[in-house]
C-alpha cells in the first residue's frame, strides 16, 4: 500500500496549525497528493481544474449578497435588532430554541436553502440574538453571533437526514447497493430521527445555559 | 431547459460586476487584487466549460496566487448608522418580507418546479429556485425602495470584501477532495482503520467507526468524503458483516457521528469558516469553538445509539 498518498492530510492539518493562506494549503495539499501517487504535474493540474469547475454550484450561493447588502443598507439589521428590543418576551434562549427547532423541521421537510449563514443569520439572527442578550462587550457580543451561527449548522444537520431525498441519504443507499445491500431512503431516514432528537437536547441545554450566564 | 449553465451565468454576471466595482474603489489600497480575483472568477462562472480542464486549472492556480501573495484588501465603510436608524423606521416590519422573499421563493419553486420537469432541470430545481428569489427580491426591493441597480450592487460588493477569499474555500475543498478520491487516500486511511482494531471486541469496532468517522470527516470537511472509507474499512467487514448489526443503522447514524465533525473542522469551511467571515468575526474559529460542546457529547449519543440499536 501507498502511504505516502497521506502525507497531503498532514499538509492540511501543518498548514492550518502554521496558519497560512488556507488556499494555498489546499493546493500544496493537492500538488503532493498527486505527486506522492505518481500522477503527472499537468495531469493533475488539469483534474484539480475539472473538478474545480464541476462544483462551481458551491460558490454560486453569493448571488444573494447585492440583495442582503439592499435590505442592510435600508436598516434590516437595526429593524431585525429593535423588533426584538420591543418584545418583551424575546429572550436569548428563546429566540435560539425557536430558530433551531424550525431550522430542523424545515430541513426535515427538505427545505434546506430556505435559511442559512447568508440568507438569514447575518441579517436577521445575528442581529436578533445581539439585542436579546444586551452583551457588555465586543467579545461577548462575537461568542453570541459565533452561537447563533452554530445554531444553524446544527439544526441544518440534524434535521436535513430525515428527508428522504437529501444528497446524504442518496449516497448510502448507493454505497450500501453496491456492496449488494438493498436498503430505501425511508429505512435510513427513520434512523436519523433518535440523533436528531439528541441534537436539539444537547443544543437546547447549551442555548439555556447560555441564557443563565447571560443574566 | 432552465438549469445550472442559466444560474452560472448569473453568478458570473454578478462576480463580474464586484470586479468593475471593485476596480473603482480608491478607498481600498489593494484594489486591482481584488478586481482580478473577482473577474477569474466571473470568467470560471461564464466560460468554464469552453477553457478546458488545464486552462481551468491554471485560473485555480492564479486565484490562490492573489489571494496567497499578498491577499485581498477591503474599501473604507461608510459608517452612517443614522441614516440606517432612520430608514428602519420609516420601512417599518415591511423589510422583513423583503427579506422572506428569497427562502419562500426557494421554497416554493423547489416545490413546484418538480412538477415541470420539461422546464426546470429537476436535478437542480433548488439552485434555480434560489436565482429566482435573488432575481424577484432585487426587483421588488429596487421598485420598493427607489434604488437604482448600482446601490444593491455596490452593497454587494462590500459584502463581498468581507468574506474575501474565503469565498471559494469550499469549492477549493471540494476540488481537493477529488484529488484525494483520484490518489487513493481513502483505500489507505481505511487500511489502517482496520489494523488499529482489536480482533473480536464489537465495542472497539463501534467506537472506531464512530470516532474514525467524525476524526476523517474533519481532516476532508465533509462527511461525504469520510462515509464510504469509514463503511468499507469497519462498517460493512465488521459491523454488517462479522457482527450482524442492521445495516440501516450503521449507515444512518454512521453518517450524523460524521456530521459531529464537520461542526468541529475549519476545513468545512462553508459551515463554519465563511459565516465567520460573514459575521465580521475577529477569531475565524469562533464558530467551530462555539459547535465542540455540542458536537463531542452528541459524537457520544451517536456510538451509543450505534451500539443499542444496530445489535
């Protein structure tokens, strides 16, 4: 066996601890990937650049910026902030829980770009979740928006497997049929739901504890 | 049909237009970096299926050369925190359908467009949806709001310089990805998964599925990349096949302990390094610092629930 087709993973995780240009580690990454198993300099530039413009649909999420910068520069974030000042039961930890238990259902239900980093925690829940908490400081401030943007990666993963149709679910009924294993999305999806459950405990305890420190 | 060569050519119109507006930013020291870095990747979006692949690669090659020597720079920010106080008062709560326009046109598309497979590329209906929320809220924001084109673009590409080059760090991982699939590092990490096993202890073999999944999801940044090593090294030999565990099991909850690394890597960029940047956080890994309480005790739940519920 080739072990010398690892040494790109220690690239990885050197650069990272040396804190480079994380571009730049992922090219030095691929380069000695490829290299270590034998390929062709231009062989390889060519496939890092094939596979680079087969999955261009990743970066095509910052169409959304021009109508998020619109909606901030007419004062959604001061909006979204004074909302949440006019509520009074608007606390930190209900605002998080509510945010987290719909971003599971929705992607539950396969509606998984309705919400995200972009769409909805820098304009909205960020600045929703600054104004509930009345942080004392910068730094507290960043740990809540670090939260709030945590909160949706959570509820987004922890929910987007029950879909029956998600790209998850899709891959292991087809690694599973190749290894002669018949298994229907449903059967998997069902196994998503104990961990999903887990998921909004385990958060959930996190966001109240978070409230608590708050106060 | 309406499908991704439709959506990339709006993407690459707006990178496009970041680049010339860019380029006119006096208030930024490094502005031709960034109007390159935003025209390679505006001419990726429009014409990256007529350069062929090396000519693809070397426009990789030049994006991490701007962005590695030297980097990107940021123009100055108006900060006239009156004029936006003022204007949220004036709009009211009617901001916020502006804001719901983009999720409940993807939402609705996503739905309906299934049902006009001749129309809409049905692998592709979300990604078109999105394009089309993005199109109908910019025009109803622009008619609401009596702006211009150039003010949402401008205020795009101020967003846009605060994520900088992070912006493609996904599509870069993704791309890396291939590579390691192509150079067989998969096959390797899994042999070695096998032999660090103690023979005949199932609870060993449990954690190590568990554990391998999360640990290679973090080092690739996505459990995608992580699931078919860790099932073909432990799940299927062990797990399925000496041990009898139900397959749907130890494939689902198998796949969700590697979700529990992707909330702890910086390498799931997308996830966890760009919101950082969106947010304007000083730390980059505020938000990978804020997921690991959540995602080691969950890490746990899911080796358990693998362990109850497989036997």
């Amino acid at each position: 066996m080739n072990y010398w087709v690892l040494s790109g993973i220690l690239v990885m995780i050197g650069g990272f601890m040396l804190r480079l240009n994380a571009l730049v580690v992922v090219v030095l990454a691929a380069l000695v990937t490829g290299l270590a198993a034998g390929m062709d300099l231009a062989v390889l530039i060519a496939a890092f650049g094939k596979a680079f413009n087969d999955t261009r649909y990743v970066s095509v999420v910052w169409i959304v910026l021009p109508v998020i910068g619109l909606m901030e520069r007419h004062g959604l974030q001061e909006r979204a902030r004074s909302l949440i000042e006019g509520l009074r039961g608007a606390t930190l930890p209900r605002l998080l829980t509510g945010y987290l238990l719909l971003r599971q259902i929705t992607s539950a239900l396969g509606l998984t770009s309705i919400a995200g980093h972009a769409q909805t925690v820098r304009p909205l829940l960020a600045p929703m979740a600054v104004a509930a908490a009345q942080p004392a400081d910068d730094a507290e401030a960043e740990r809540i928006k670090a939260f709030a943007a945590g909160t949706d990666n959570v509820g987004l993963f922890f929910g987007e497997d029950i879909f029956i149709a998600i790209g998850s679910i899709l891959l292991m009924k087809g690694f599973m049929e190749q290894n002669g294993i018949i298994l229907s999305p449903f059967e998997l999806s069902v196994w998503a739901i104990p961990t999903a459950i887990a998921a909004f405990a385990i958060h959930g305890f996190r966001i109240w504890r978070l409230g608590r420190a708050q106060r | 049909m309406i499908g991704l060569p439709q959506v990339y050519i709006l993407a690459g119109l707006a990178f496009g237009a970041f680049a010339v507006l860019s380029s006119s930013d006096t208030s930024n020291p490094k502005r031709w970096r960034n109007a390159a870095f935003w025209a390679l990747l505006a001419l990726s979006m429009l014409a990256g299926d007529r350069i062929g692949d090396f000519g693809n690669g070397l426009l990789v090659l030049a994006l991490v050369l701007i962005a590695g020597l030297g980097g990107l720079g940021k123009g100055a920010v108006r900060p006239d925190s009156p004029a936006r106080e003022a204007a949220a008062a004036r709009h009211g709560n009617r901001l916020f359908l502006l804001a719901l326009v983009i999720p409940v046109v993807a939402l609705i598309g996503t739905l309906a467009f299934k049902a006009v497979p001749d129309l809409v590329d049905p692998k592709n209906v979300t990604l078109v949806s999105l394009a089309l929320g993005v199109l109908i809220a910019l025009a109803a924001g622009m008619i609401w709001l009596r702006t211009g084109l150039s003010e949402p673009l401008h205020e795009g590409r101020r967003l846009m310089d605060a994520v900088g080059w992070a912006a493609i760090l996904p599509q870069m991982l993704a791309s890396l990805g291939a590579v390691f699939a192509l150079a067989g590092v998969g096959k390797v990490v899994g042999g070695v998964m096998t032999a660090v096993i103690p023979d005949g202890s199932r609870i060993a073999a449990v954690i190590a599925y568990g554990v391998g999944m999360a640990l290679f999801t973090m080092v690739m940044g996505n459990a995608f990349a992580a699931f078919p090593v860790m099932a073909a090294a432990i799940g299927l030999p062990l797990l399925i096949g000496q041990y009898h565990g139900d397959p749907a099991v130890v494939a689902a909850i198998g796949m969700l302990a590697g979700f529990c690394g992707t909330l702890m890597t910086p390498m799931a960029a997308n996830f966890n390094v760009v919101p950082a940047a969106l947010l304007e956080l000083k730390d980059r890994n505020a938000v990978v610092r804020a997921q690991i309480p959540t995602a080691l005790p969950l890490l746990a739940v899911n080796i358990a629930l693998i362990w109850f519920l497989a036997f």
